[in-house]
C-alpha cells in the first residue's frame, strides 16, 4: 500500500560501509525524488535545538508524516541517535534486510531501488 502523499522526514546512518552507503544513496534518491525529506543525522547528535525543531514540525504534520529511519547494520546508529533525541515514533528500516551482505555486496542502482520501493509503499 503505497503512503498516500505522507511526508517523510528520512534519516540515514550514511555510514562507511556498503551497507550505510545504501542507507544514505536511498535517503537522497527519495529526496531527489519529492518523496522524503532528508535531515542530517550527525546534527541530532550535537544539536538538541535541532532535535527539538525537527520533533515540534514532525508532529505538525501529525498523520500526514511519517519519520523514517534507515539503518546499515544492526548496530542501528541511526536509531539510536534518534531515540536518544526523544523520538520514538518511526519506521525502521535496515538495508541488511534487502539481501545486501556488509563489506560484500556492491552498491546497485537495481538494490536501491528496491530499497527506495519499501520504503514508499
Ligand atoms: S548502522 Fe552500521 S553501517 Fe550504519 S553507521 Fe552504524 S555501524 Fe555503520
């Protein structure tokens, strides 16, 4: 079922491997796309204005938002950053779940789209 117009505010472990590669070339192809908005992870981290702003316009949006979190491993970076930032709301999605094995599997443009596909509909 795909997300009928919800705005989705993306979050990417953007990290070194494969793996957070495809985390991060997802996020900015559904930015690129109009379909999410991406924010910058390492921001949550040191910037708790940042977080509070994020927090207070991601509920604005109410039903019409979904925070979507994009992990490359199960280290979870990207969800923990988040959680520790107050947000506890989200879909949590791992690019290890695509069949995409860490220090492994090439990025494709083929997987990423995949990815981006899930993370639509
Ligand atoms: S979740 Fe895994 S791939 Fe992503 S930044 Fe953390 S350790 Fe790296």
């Amino acid at each position: 079922m795909e997300d009928q117009g919800k705005k989705l505010v993306v979050l990417a472990c953007s990290g070194a491997s494969n793996t957070g590669a495809y985390s991060d070339l997802a996020a900015r192809r559904l930015m690129a796309g109009g379909k999410g908005k991406m924010l910058c992870l390492a921001r949550f981290a040191v910037d708790p204005k940042f977080a509070e702003t994020s927090k207070r316009e991601l509920e604005t949006l109410g039903d019409d938002g979904e925070l979507v979190i994009l992990d490359g491993c199960p280290v979870n970076c990207a969800e923990e950053i988040m959680k520790k930032s107050g947000f506890m709301k989200y879909r949590h999605i791992n690019t290890t779940d695509f069949g995409i094995i860490k220090g492994k599997t090439p990025v494709t443009e083929d997987k990423i789209g995949e990815i981006v596909k899930a993370v639509i509909h």
